[in-house]
C-alpha cells in the first residue's frame, strides 16, 4: 500500500480544486462565446448570463471565507473583478449591453492564472 504525506495529498486537492476552477470557467468562456455569436438575446444568452452569474457568486462566496488561504489583496482585487462581471452579466442580461467579449476577456485572464 502507497503511503502519501499529508502535504502531498494536500497539494493534489489544491491541484484538483484548479483544475475544476479551470473547467467551470472554460465552460463559462464557451458559453458566452457562443451567446457573443448570436444576432439576438436569446436561450443561449440567458443561459450563459446564469451560469457565469452563479459561477462568480460562487467565487465570491469563497474569497470572502476567513480559511481562504490567498492573500487579503489578492481576494479583494478578485472580488472587484468578479463585481464587475456580475454588474455586466446583468447590463447584458437588461439588454442595456453585448459586452461578452469584456466579461471572456477577464475570465481567459483569471483562468490563464489558475496554475
């Protein structure tokens, strides 16, 4: 039987947790992408506006925890940015706004530096 140190099996979950935020946003990029392509606001648009919301909500939640092991800088300029996706999810969402390519232009950053 393999025997693993704590710290070990600590780095594969914290390598699995980036990889799973990797993912969610991937999907999110996608989606978007495609709602971007589209000549109206439609069943794409709406579900793209809803999972980027409830993926960034998420991401707040988690900054905002006191265990959250990242730097209290790092999580404020996070949280700042991911107000400012929700506030654009939801000018897109008002039609007062297409501004997909804004919102998967800061995602591709952020999941670029999930490493």
């Amino acid at each position: 039987m393999l025997q693993f140190s704590y710290a070990e099996v600590m780095e594969d979950d914290l390598a699995s947790a980036r990889d799973r935020e990797r993912q969610v946003l991937d999907r999110s990029i996608d989606m978007l992408a495609v709602a971007r392509d589209q000549n109206r606001y439609g069943r794409e648009a709406i579900e793209a506006i809803h999972y980027t919301r409830k993926v960034w909500t998420r991401f707040i939640d988690d900054l905002k925890q006191p265990d959250n092991e990242l730097g209290v800088e790092l999580r404020a300029k996070l949280i700042s940015i991911a107000i400012w996706i929700l506030k654009e999810c939801e000018r897109i969402r008002q039609r007062k706004s297409t501004n997909y390519q804004g919102i998967i232009d800061v995602t591709t950053i952020i999941r670029d530096g999930l490493k």
